[in-house]
C-alpha cells in the first residue's frame, strides 16, 4: 500500500472500503477499488456541518441531478481526521467538454434545484423585511460617501497616484451603477411589501460550471454543496454571472441567453428580477479595491491599479448584460400585458 494510501485508509475503513490505488486531485482523491471508483473529498473543518442533510433533502423533494453523498456504515456522511471532514461520493468522468451547451445545461439544472425545493412565507409584518432593507440602503450610502471622500481627497492633491487617478476616472460610472442598484432595490422593496410574501429555495451557494459534473450520457449533476443554504433564489444567479464575468472586457451574449434558460424553467416574481439586478449591478468591486489600496500596503501601485482595471471590467461586463436583461424583462411586460388585454376583448 503507498504513502496516500496509508493517509486516507483509516477514513476508507469507515465506508468498508479498502483502496487498490489513489490518485490526487488537490481536495479531491481518487480512490479505485475492488467494489468501483469513488471520489473523496476534504473539506476545511469551519464548513456548515449540516449540508449533507440539504444534499439528502435534495433527493427527498425528487431532484436526482445531485452527486450523492455515501453514508459511513455507522450512518455519518461526515468524517472528522486529521482536523479536517472528508466525505466519500461516486467518481464521476465529467466529460462536459463534449458539450457545447453546458453553461446552458447547468442555468436549466439550477432552475430544477431551485423549483424542485421552492418555498413560500407569508410576511406577517414589513419590520423584518424594512429592517433588512434600511440595513443595506445604510451600509451602501456609507460605501458612496467613502467612494465620494476618497476621490474628493484625491483632486485636491498637485499630483494624483495612479490609482488615484484611476479611479476618479471610474468614479462617474461607478456612481450610475450604484444609483441604478438602488432603483432595482427600492422597487423590490415596495413589491414585497405590496405582496406580503417572499420565496426561498435550497441555493448551491457557490455554483460554477466545474460543480456540475457530466457523466458518459452527458447528463449534468451538482456536486460542492458545502456553502448551500435556503436563501432567496436569485443569489445563486449573481454569483454565477459574478464568476462567468469576471474575466477581460466580454459581450456575454450568453450569459443573457443562460438567463433566459433559467427562466424558461423557474418563473421569476417581478421584485425578484429587481433583487436580481439590484445586487448584480451594485460596484462593490470598484469600493473593495479602494479599501484594499488604503489598509494594504504590501501590494505595489502597479498591482493595485490591475485589480482595479479588472473591477472595472467586471463592472462593465455587468453593464452589458444586465441592460440585455432589463430589455427583455420589458419586452416580456410588454407581451404579458397585451395577452391580457386580447384575453378580455
């Protein structure tokens, strides 16, 4: 038996698994055996311990397109080794690179997930939902007012920085972005309190097309449950469009078309597209890099004026794509509307 097999064979041992050769992967071990292939993983010990149950959950409310979570033969999903969890599923090949529409296939897979675990609340009075609310609006105009100061503070020098200088450069579009987040906001905001009602589903919680695995029949399955919670649904979109965009300046004409997949499979309430963009939109990466530049003096100007340039992208790659999405969100207003009225002539 080899070195890593030694490491990971008292953990096999409560799966009965004994292991003929394991390959590394990082967090991920590939272990083969004489039962079949698994996949075992280690995760920090600061994880939510409960998210095998939502991952049980999951095949409960009849939602199969999850990599399950094998028990141990005393019935833990979780073992506890060497200050970390490790937890054992089945390998899966994951030829998604034979699929041209994948990120497609994974918007339409997280439409099902969040259907399939969807549920309603009544909202018996507006205090929690205004708390909330004033919460955020708060903390957003402290963050303009910081924005605001530092750029004040920086034209009233003979010679700017330039990150400075950058960022003055920025500061204009970055206020359009943060004023239009907060349209979205306040609408949604009045549409809740008008409904009384508010949804959640089971959210992945960090949902990338490499945590969906495809298998020989090209059919996709979530796996890295580890940061999934009930939230509002909308969460797991900004955090996907957040991680397809964040790259150089793009036209993602399909992260519009993923959306739409995604509503073609769970309807969106009104305040929820308004929550949607209010939180893609918001240019937290612009004020997060002006943080870091001002209590990180480790990093070079040259390096903090990239990661601004890269904020900024990624601000812009928003930009594009959101409008695409409120044009079609009007266009299906539009279209709504007319139905309707054909329907009571």
């Amino acid at each position: 038996m080899g070195k890593s097999n030694k490491n990971f064979g008292p953990i096999l041992r409560y799966y009965n698994v004994k292991p003929s050769h394991i390959e590394d992967y990082g967090s991920i071990k590939k272990v083969v055996t004489e039962k079949g292939i698994f996949a075992l993983k280690t995760i920090s010990k600061a994880v939510n311990q409960q998210f095998p149950t939502l991952v049980q959950h999951l095949f409960q409310q009849g939602y199969t397109r999850a990599v399950p979570i094998y028990p141990t033969v005393d019935g833990r999903y979780l073992v506890f080794y060497d200050q970390s969890y490790h937890y054992l599923m089945p390998w899966l090949t994951n030829n998604s690179n034979q699929r041209s529409d994948r990120h497609q296939e994974l918007c339409k897979e997280l439409a099902r997930m969040h259907l399939s675990t969807l549920r309603k609340h009544k909202l018996e009075d507006g205090k929690e939902i205004t708390a909330y609310y004033e919460k955020v609006v708060n903390k957003w105009d402290e963050t303009s007012q910081y924005l605001e100061s530092f750029v004040e503070a920086a034209e009233k020098k003979w010679y700017m920085s330039p990150f400075e200088l950058q960022v003055c450069t920025y500061f204009h579009e970055a206020n359009l972005a943060s004023r239009f987040s907060r349209t979205q906001f306040d609408k949604w905001y009045e549409t809740i309190l008008e409904k009384k009602s508010y949804r959640t589903a089971l959210t992945h919680g960090k949902v990338s097309i490499n945590h969906l695995l495809f298998d020989d029949y090209g059919k996709g399955y979530f796996t890295n449950f580890e940061r999934a919670t009930f939230a509002n649904p909308i969460h797991d979109l900004v955090d996907l469009n957040y991680r397809r965009l964040k790259t150089y300046p793009l036209l993602c004409d399909d992260c519009v078309t993923c959306y739409e997949t995604y509503r073609t499979h769970f309807s969106l309430r009104d305040e929820e597209v308004s929550l949607f963009l209010s939180f893609l939109t918001y240019p937290e990466p612009i004020y997060r890099c002006v943080r870091i530049y001002e209590e990180n003096k480790h990093k070079t100007e040259r390096e903090h004026v990239q990661l601004l340039q890269r904020a900024y992208w990624l601000i812009k790659n928003i930009e594009y794509v959101s409008v695409k999405i409120l044009e079609a969100e009007g266009q299906r207003k539009e279209q709504k509307e007319t139905n309707e009225e054909e329907s009571h002539t």
